[in-house]
C-alpha cells in the first residue's frame, strides 16, 4: 500500500485568498494523473478548494468538471483560469481611482484616510497599516515607510494622528449596507451576520462599502468590473482584524481577533492585489457544465453542490477523481458569505447561507459532510475510477475524518503517501463491490495495535504520535475495518469515538512507552516499542547509507534525482523528512551550485582517504596506547588493557560514518569505557540522530564515549599526555548539532 511519495515541482504558488486555500505543490495533481489516468480522461473534482489543482490538470491535457458551491470559489476558479494580465488589472483599478467621490476622486479619498505624520521627519505620509489592541478603542501605532526620510516600521501615533484617524464619515449607513446585503431586517440569521461584522473594523467597513457601492455606477465592461471585483475581495480579507502582529504567515480557522492586530491600507492592498491575481501565464478554456463529456481539455465550472449537476452524471463517467479535501474553517466560509452578499447581493447567498448559523465545525460535522459527497461520488463512479485525495495542513483528526468517511460508503484506500514537510496526505482509492463486514471494536483494537507494533519495527526507531496514529488508521482503510457501525449510528459523535477508541492503543503499557516529547496528552508525545524483538536498523541510518551509496557513484548529484532515490526506498507512511535527507547529505558532499541544487562528494570522503584515516588512527592509539603503559591489543574493536586488569580499560571503535546503533550492543561489553571513534565531518549529523532519536541519545550518554578523529590527532602530539589527561580530554568536546543554513529544494 505504501508508494512512494510525489513531490511535485515547485512550492504551492502565491494565490489569492491563499490563507484560506489547502496548499498543494505544482506538479503533484499533474504527475499523479500522467502515471494513473490515461490522456484525454475526463476528471472530476468534487470540492473546488484549491483552485489551481483542475486548472494544473486542465494545463496537462485534461477536460476537468470542478464543483463550487461556494461562490467565492467558484469566482477564484473563473478568473484565475482567465489568466488577468498586469495591464487589464492596472485599467480595472484605475476605474475606480478616478471615479468621483463627493467632491474629489476615490483614490485621494481613501488614501487620506491613512495619513499620520512621520514621527521622524514630520512631514504627513501614508500608513501601510495601524496596530490595534484587542478591543481598544483607537489605534496605538502605525507601521510606516517614509518617502521623505526613509523611516521604516512601527511609529507611535501622536494625539494630531489620533484626531486625524477618528475623524471618519458616519459609519451608520456603512453598516447597514453591510448588513442588509446579507440579511433583511426579518431574516433569523442577522443576528450572526452583525457577530461577523465585527471582525472589521469601522475604517475598513467604510473603505469597502464605499468601494462597493460605486462598483454599480462604474461604466466597466463585464471583463473589467470581474477584475475589479477581483481586486476588491483580496481587499476584503486584509481589511479584517484576523492579521495578528507580529505574526509569521497565518492560515485563520476561526473568526477570533488577536490580542494585536493590523488594520491595513486598503488602498495599499488594493495595488498590492494586482500581482496576486497574476498567476497564469496564459487562460484556459472555461465552459458550463451540460452534462456531456468535453472533447477538449476544458475547465467544465459547475456553480453548486456535486448532487444538484443536471443532468446526474452515471456510474463510469469520470476515469478519475483528483481532489483536495477541504478542512473545517468557519473563517472562510463566513467571510465567503458576508463577501458574496456585498458584491452580488442577499440573493447570491443563498447556497452558502446555512453557514452563518454554524459558528463551529468539529471533526464529526466534517466527517458527516464528507460522507455526504463520497457517497454520491461512490455511487457515480464504477470500480475502474482511480481517486485521490490530497489532504493538506495535515493532522492526525483531519486525516482520521477522510479516512473515515472513505471507509464507510465503500471506498477502499489501495495506495498512500505523506510528507511531514509538505503536511500533505496523497489517499488513492478505489471504489469496492461490495463492503466487508463490520468488525467489532475489540477487533480493531487487535489490527491497530498490530499496525502500530509493525510500523515502528519497520521504521526502527521511536516516531512522533503523528505518524504511529497515521500508520494505524490508513492500515486499517487499506483493510475497510476503520469504521466501526456502533460509532457510525451516533454521527455526532463518530470521528471522536472513534479517535478516543485510537488513542487506547498509546496508553498500553505493554505495547508502547513515551521516550520523549510533552507530557500533556499522548498527540504531543515521542512513542517507541515497549519491548522491541526485531526491529529493522534505524530508519535514519539506511537513509545514510543510501545517501552515501548515490554520492559515492555520482561524480555529481542534483538534490532532487537523490530525493527521488530516496522516496523510492521509503514510500508512504515513510517517507523521510527534508532535516533527514539535507543532514545526510551535508555530512559527506558540500554544495557545488546551491542556486542548481548540485552537490559532489568532498574529497576527504573518497573510501581510499577514508580507510587511510582508519589506517591512522589505529596507529595514534597503538602508539598512545603503550606511551600510557597500556597493552594494546585487536583490531576492531582495538582494545587498551590495564596489567592486572580482567576487563580492557578502553575500546576504541574506529567508524567513518555515523551508523553506530548495530554496533551498540557488541560493543557494550568490550572494556570499561567502549569509545566511537568518528570523523568530524560525522558529528554534527551524529548529533542531529540523538536529537530526533530520545532512545539512541539515552544509549549513547549512558555508555559510550563519542571522540573525533582529530582528538586523537592532537592527544597525539601532545607531549604531556597521560592517563588523567586522556581521560579528560575525550569527553570535553561532544557532538553537538547545528542545524544547516542550507536550502536542499
């Protein structure tokens, strides 16, 4: 079932609206359906939730039928596949720049509404934005970028910008436009609508509704006054108070305000949106669905729900299904439907409009919703139709969810890949003939616990809760034993009991043990074996000794031919992370065109240097050694022994690689101190395994010594060496890890 994992060729690109959209990396889609599909098949994507994933699709030759009952999807689909061009974007805005507002025009007018004076120079400039604390009243600082002088950053705001900032036209008719596009006076949801409004501020509420307004006075094309609504919705979301400060990049789940927010510049944001939207080099064709099959690759949009397309496609239709789960995020769906009502009115509501009533949705409601849509997708499909499923900003309970409802309408998971830097899931199923026969909890437990204990001595080494838990569920899917009938009977609670009835298997004594990682809950913890009988070696050390083998016979090696080596020696649930391939490949070749990702094996890694260091180094300690009046004695391991003493005093095992685990255990008993004796060039990524292995680090600071070559070498030539100065130096300078500055891909 494991395969290995597809990559894709590039990072997701920059989207609009893309804090709200699953990341999906270019290629992946593409690369997916050229080894599964054949060329011409018509595709079908339920969910619409990536946009650039059926328009990749349709770029590599295929018709795709995308389904969005959400408007605002449905609008990111239609105009990114026309492909805007800077200068149609550039004329759409200049629409509104010039159109008059009161007695000036509408770009001066928005842009005033910014200005504060710059509190080095003095001179009055425009804001990019103002922070805010959570429910203050006015603004404390602005963040600014001073023509004049070249101040940059954050600024305190004097009382002259404080009473500048406040005095804004009355809002009170903003307001009820907001409201009223959404919800009329007697509508049962307008008491949501105003909770949602307060996510804007009163400035960005008057900015948009005043753009908004005078959208349906502006003599457009219908071409231009699409990209100026296009330009408006990017405005939309920076207006709202869900951009925290300072914050790295954040991807918004629920309408909660930070305790310190921006208040962008809408004007700002509006100019900033024409490079955004940019993101096809050339349009594609875009048709309405009619219920016949495209002769040509086209992108079939159907604004709607997958079970409303008329006519109902039948079983056979789609050779294939490539599609991005959605994740539960009532941010965007409220944003959509407060959005959709502003630019198109109440009535262009109406498909998403239930979503304003649900202010939480927990994994239960999305397994139930997913369910929904893979049960009529079950039943259009024959057993030919290949899915998958990419399931991004992965996590145990959103895997588990997909998963689930897979499960339980008949559709078998026959292949699985992830990747712990991507966080992305690549679920491919096929559709059953029939559905096996429920197990009973008991039973479940029995696979899951075997999944887990097979997992971990395949792996070799203690993993994160993440990846044990996505071992046994898609063990499980592969087995259509996930879904448990008692659970699937109460759908408000079958994703929860069912991950509660999982998490048993962590608690078990007898079958796992917590080696590192937070205590709090068994999700945060590092989980090894309880008693392992056989596991395989390390997983970290194999993926070393692949690493060495390729560079060995490579005279040059592009990062992501060996990555592709890599995936294929470790599919699925194993693929290994970037930290784990960059640091292996770190510790034995050095860069040789980082901006072409080509690397070349360093000199002093050549296996004839290598076995003369070997040669050295069990001459150094023969000769330091009898210098300290030891006898010296073996090879490998070469022993140093007391007279009198039964039990060698040390043992010195020569390696050149950081492989040392299958040596442990003979190595224990050799002497009273078992030292590893290892090039430099192997500490850092020694050091980089005791870190990510709590088990192996435990061994190492127990009963080992690690020493570097080049200790020796000085002990060597140092005149005053003896047993008390040996016996100090080799433990002053320990491996310790330093992570890489280096960019792999």
């Amino acid at each position: 079932m494991n395969v290995p994992y597809i990559s894709g060729t590039a990072p997701p690109p920059e989207c609009p609206l893309g804090r709200y959209i699953p990341p999906i990396p270019d290629g992946m889609a593409k690369a997916w359906a050229r080894a599964n599909l054949k060329p011409g098949d018509w595709i079908l994507d339920p969910f619409g939730s990536n946009p650039l994933v059926p328009i990749e699709l349709v770029r590599a030759g295929y018709p795709v039928l995308v389904t969005a009952n959400n408007p605002i999807q449905a609008f990111l689909v239609r105009i990114l596949a026309s492909a805007p061009k800077r200068e149609d974007l550039v004329a759409a805005l200049s629409d509104l720049a010039v159109a008059p507002k009161g007695d000036e025009r509408m770009e001066p007018y928005i842009r005033r509404l910014y200005q504060v004076n710059c509190a080095d120079c003095g001179t009055i400039i425009e804001a990019d934005a103002f922070l805010w604390k959570k429910e203050a009243d006015q603004p404390f600082a602005a963040l600014v970028d001073c023509p004049n002088c070249g101040a940059h950053g954050e600024q305190d705001l004097n009382p002259e910008d404080l009473e500048r900032l406040t005095d804004l036209p009355p809002a009170r008719l903003h307001q009820a436009r907001a409201l009223n596009r959404i919800a009329d006076s007697e509508d049962p949801l307008r008491p949501q609508v105003e909770s949602a409004l307060t996510a804007y501020p009163l400035r960005p509420l008057i900015v948009l509704q005043t753009i908004i307004n005078k959208l349906d006075s502006l003599d457009q094309t219908p071409r231009r006054r699409d990209l100026l609504i296009a330009l408006v919705l990017s405005a939309a979301d920076k207006g709202n108070t869900l951009w925290a400060y300072p914050s790295p990049r954040e991807r918004p789940r629920q309408i909660v305000i930070p305790g310190v927010y921006q208040e962008k510049n809408l004007w700002k944001a509006l100019e900033a949106a024409i490079d955004t939207w940019q993101v096809l080099p050339d349009p594609i064709p875009v048709v309405e669905y009619d219920g016949g099959k495209p002769e040509q690759p086209v992108l079939v949009l159907f604004e709607g729900r997958v079970r409303e397309l008329e006519p109902m496609p039948t079983g056979g239709t789609f050779p294939g299904v490539i599609t991005t789960i959605p994740r539960p995020n009532q941010a965007f769906w409220t944003f959509s439907a407060l959005w959709t009502g502003w630019i198109w009115g109440q009535n262009a509501v109406d498909p998403i409009r239930q979503v304003l009533s649900r202010q939480r949705y927990d994994w239960n409601w999305h397994t139930n919703a997913l369910m929904g849509i893979f049960n009529l997708l079950h039943r259009l499909s024959d057993y030919e139709c290949k899915t998958l499923c990419l399931v991004a900003e992965l996590e145990p309970m959103l895997l588990l969810s997909t998963l689930l409802a897979s499960d339980s309408v008949g559709w078998q998971l026959v292949a699985y890949a992830q990747s712990e830097d991507d966080k992305i899931a690549q679920c491919h199923f096929t559709s059953l003939r029939n559905l096996p026969e429920p197990v009973p909890s008991a039973q479940l437990l029995t696979k899951a616990r075997q999944a887990a204990s097979d997992y971990l001595d395949q792996r070799g080494e203690p993993a994160h809760f993440d990846t044990i838990h996505a071992a046994i569920i898609t063990s499980l899917a592969h087995g259509n034993i996930l879904a448990i009938d008692t659970f699937m009977e109460n759908e408000n609670q079958f994703a929860s009991e069912t991950g509660r009835l999982l998490e048993t298997v962590f608690q078990e004594d007898d079958l796992l043990t917590r080696v590192g990682g937070g205590t709090a809950s068994v999700d945060t913890g590092i989980w090894w074996l309880h008693a392992p009988m056989n596991p395989q070696p390390p997983m970290i050390d194999r993926l070393e000794d692949i690493v060495l083998q390729y560079i060995t016979s490579h005279s040059q090696t592009r990062a992501e031919d060996l990555k592709q080596t890599v995936y294929e020696a470790f599919p699925g649930i194993y693929t290994p992370s970037h930290d784990d391939l960059l640091n292996c490949l770190e510790s034995y070749a050095k860069p040789l065109d980082p901006e072409a990702r080509l690397w070349q094996l360093q000199e002093s890694e050549q296996p004839e240097t290598r076995q003369q260091d070997i040669n050295e180094m069990r001459s150094s300690l023969t000769e330091i050694g009898q210098t300290l009046d030891y006898l010296v004695k073996g090879d490998d391991p070469l022993l140093w022994i007391d007279p009198g003493e039964a039990v060698p005093t040390y043992s010195f095992h020569i390696l050149t690689t950081a492989i040392v685990k299958k040596h442990m255990r003979e190595f224990l008993s050799a002497a009273q101190t078992p030292i590893l004796l290892i090039p430099g060039g192997r500490a850092n990524l020694l050091a980089y395994k005791e870190e990510r292995d709590p088990v192996l680090k435990a061994a190492l600071d127990r009963d080992f010594v690690v020493v570097k070559f080049r200790l020796i070498r000085d002990l060597k030539a140092n005149p005053l060496i003896s047993r008390d100065l040996f016996m100090e130096q080799i433990r002053v300078d320990p491996p310790e890890y330093r992570s890489s500055q280096l960019a792999l891909f």
